[in-house]
C-alpha cells in the first residue's frame, strides 16, 4: 500500500528499553548475583530516614552509550512483589568520575565528574511484579527526565548519584559482592558530605541506551567530502535509479537499531529544494556485505541474509538554505520499520530503489568522497529494476544513520533537535 511519508524521525512508543540494554556486571545477565541489598530504594529497612547513595560502574562494562533508563531487579530469594510506591524528593545525577572501581572516596563530591547532569528530580514511583523468572525481571524501572551520553575514554567510569530524602518502603534487591568485579558504592545519610562507608558491592544494574548517530566515514563527520556526486537521489525522472552503498562494520562501535538514514547538500553545487515527492521508494539494509571496493556489479550478491525492507513508499525529502561548512545533514529518509544492525555481523549494505524521480530532483549535488582507503563504495544502475550494475567505484555518500527515537514512559528519549 502506497503511504505518502513526510520526513520524520521514527517513534515507537514503549515502555522499556527497545533498541539498547546494557547490563552491569554482564556476567549477572542471566544468574541472580550472590547477595541481597535494600539500598538505596529500600532504604526504609532498618527505620533509616533518608539516604545518598553512590554506585560506580565500570566504563568498559558498558561502552560509549546514551543512557535513558536504569533498572533494578528484586532479590530472587528475598524478594518480593511490590507498589506501585511512590518516593518524594528523589534527585539523581550521573557523570562520568576518574574514581576506580573500588577506589570510591568517603566525601561524596570527590567522586562526581564534571560532565555532571540531574537526569532526575522530583517524585519516583516504582512497583515490581510478581515473578518466578530465574533471576527476577529488571522491572523496578527509573525512567530518566533527560539522558546522559558516557564514553569511557581516557578511563571515565560511571557514576550513580541518588539522594532519597525520605525512606518509603523496605525490599531487597539483587546485589553483588565480588571485589572483582565491575561496580562499588557509597553509602551515608542524604543530608551529609561524607559517606558512612564504602565497599565492593553494588546492585545489578540493567541501564536502558540510546544508540548514537554515526556517520560513515566518520573522518567527514565535520569534513566536507572530497567531491560531490547527484546519485542517487538527483537522477531522471524515468526509469528511475538503483543504487547500493557498503559502509565499513568499523565504522560503528557497536550495535544500533537504525531509523534513517541522512545526506547533506555538496557545499559548493548544492542547493535548497523542496519538498519534492519521490513516489516510488524503497530502501533494503543488509549486514554482512562484501568489503568497499570489492561491491558486485551483480546487486543480489552484495545483500546479507538479514536484507530488509525498511521503507515502501512515497516520500517528500528537502534541504534548506544553510553557509555552514559543511552544510548539515538535512536530506533525511526515515524509515517505517527499524532495522538492527550489529557491526560483528560484518559491513553495512544500503539498497536504495527509486523507481522515479520528480523533475527538480535532477541537478541536486550531495557531498560524497572518492578514495581507495576510505569506507565506503557504491555499484549503481539508471533503472530501478536492473539486477545488474552499470558502475561499480569507490565513490560513496557521506552518510549519517540515525537510531530510532524511543517514548520510555512517556519521556522521549533521544534529543532530535541535533538531527537538523
């Protein structure tokens, strides 16, 4: 069924994380861990009044990651279903600390990273189901009000800074003792600048991501390309196009549910246009395709087993006038469904099919690059059923894939206003 598409950013609404789950410590990802704590959340056990509380996690437990939720799961033995409870005057902050795993210091600010944000503040109601699931679900879920980007270079570590200035309920979470593993804490009175004590346990902690935009290559994230190229989306109004594009899997850290895909406009030839309507689109990814400059002139042969259809369709696409050098990435072709890429699959295929273009659409000029040692290359046909190539180069678009945007409990995690 045709569908006339207006350029979005996808947006799936959900409850958890859809696109990104890391979990800390991973080796916990499916065995309950080997104690029970009630810290923070169940601070009321004890007729404790009010907590701060620190927990660092290990940078390379999880990676240059966008985080938009935190998830705790219940003790298996100790356990119990719970709430929906409400806690008052809950603030919580991440940043990205020097501290080591267990190297945590007693005064609470020697520990915070200046790259400091409050990513909650104000009432936290949290529940937890029933379960018989081994180990229990990661249900007790902090949605966070903004997302926090942490990349462990230079040796960052993450840390969790919750202050609960009045204890509400008594519960056990699942928790770890292990001193080698990937996460301590800090535990003290909410109103003091000095922890009680610290030691090598923290709870297993489930953190819901956001996967990042990339641009391949990522040498042109902010460097125009060395030439310019009108294919694929510039072409003739008839018989269309075909055109196939392999990025290189090092390119990308890591996995990422892809929702679009972005162009910019050449800096010299390009142009401001439409909204012009493509009425016949249809755009395939794929993992696993052969290494740039290696692309067949026979396009069935550079699709991975996992080739999907993303998009069908129509679709309007547009630029507008910018003096940025280069100019931004707002040629935007988002897609109807997401598709998941991970880089250990091995190279990224895009598969474009235009099956007609609109008459303005001829002359436009994308910033593109043209070299041997760089990631990408093309192999591409002026028809868009042609099962063959007419070029085969080492040409390529510079590219910008976008991840899905994701509602987690009604917040919107995943900031489009950078996307423009």
């Amino acid at each position: 069924m045709w569908r006339l598409l207006s350029v979005f950013v996808l947006l799936i609404g959900f409850s958890a994380p859809l696109h990104g789950q890391v979990v800390v410590p991973s080796d916990l990802l499916g065995v309950d861990g080997d104690i029970s704590q009630h810290w923070p959340l169940g601070c009321g056990l004890g007729g404790l009044a009010n907590m701060r509380y620190q927990q660092v996690y290990a940078g390379d437990a999880l990676g240059a990651v966008t985080i938009t939720e935190i998830a705790f799961r219940q003790d298996l033995g100790a356990g119990s279903a719970f709430g929906p409870v409400v806690i008052p005057g809950v603030t919580i902050t991440l940043s990205s600390t020097s501290r080591a795993v267990d190297g945590l210091s007693l005064t609470y600010a020697e520990n915070v990273g200046s790259d400091v944000v409050v990513v909650f503040d104000g009432d936290l109601s949290i529940s937890s189901l029933t379960s018989t699931d081994v180990p229990r679900p990661f249900d007790v879920v902090i949605p966070l009000s903004s997302s926090f980007s942490f990349d462990p270079g230079e040796g960052a570590n993450l840390l969790f800074d919750i202050t609960i200035p009045e204890c509400q309920m008594a519960t056990f979470f699942d928790a770890t003792s292990n001193e080698a593993d990937s996460l301590s804490r800090a535990v003290g009175g909410a109103s003091n600048a000095v922890a009680d004590f610290i030691d090598s346990i923290g709870l297993v902690t489930s953190f819901g991501t956001l996967s990042p935009e990339v641009v391949v290559p990522g040498a042109n994230a902010t460097l125009e390309g060395d030439t310019q190229n009108t294919q694929p989306l510039g072409c003739q109004p008839n018989p269309g196009f075909r055109w196939q594009q392999v990025y290189v899997a090092s390119e990308f850290e890591g996995p990422l549910e892809v929702g679009a895909i972005q162009f910019r406009q050449d800096v010299d030839f390009g142009m401001a246009f439409g909204p012009l309507l493509y009425p016949d689109v249809r755009i395939m990814l794929s993992s696993g395709a052969p290494d740039p400059d290696t692309l067949s002139a026979t396009f069935a042969d550079n699709l991975g087993p996992d080739a999907t259809v993303v998009f069908d369709g129509q679709m309007a696409l547009e630029s507008s006038p910018s003096t940025d050098v280069p100019r931004p990435f707002d040629v935007t072709m988002s897609f109807e469904s997401a598709f998941s890429y991970d880089p250990a699959d091995g190279n990224l295929l895009v598969d474009l099919r235009i099956g007609a273009c609109p008459i303005g659409s001829l002359g436009l000029w994308f910033d593109a690059v043209f070299s041997a040692s760089d990631s990408v290359s093309r192999a591409h046909s002026p028809a868009a059923d042609d099962t063959t190539a007419f070029t085969v180069d080492t040409a390529g678009m510079v590219t910008r894939f976008l991840p899905s945007v994701v509602f987690v409990d009604g917040f919107e995690s995943g900031d489009t206003s950078g996307w423009q």
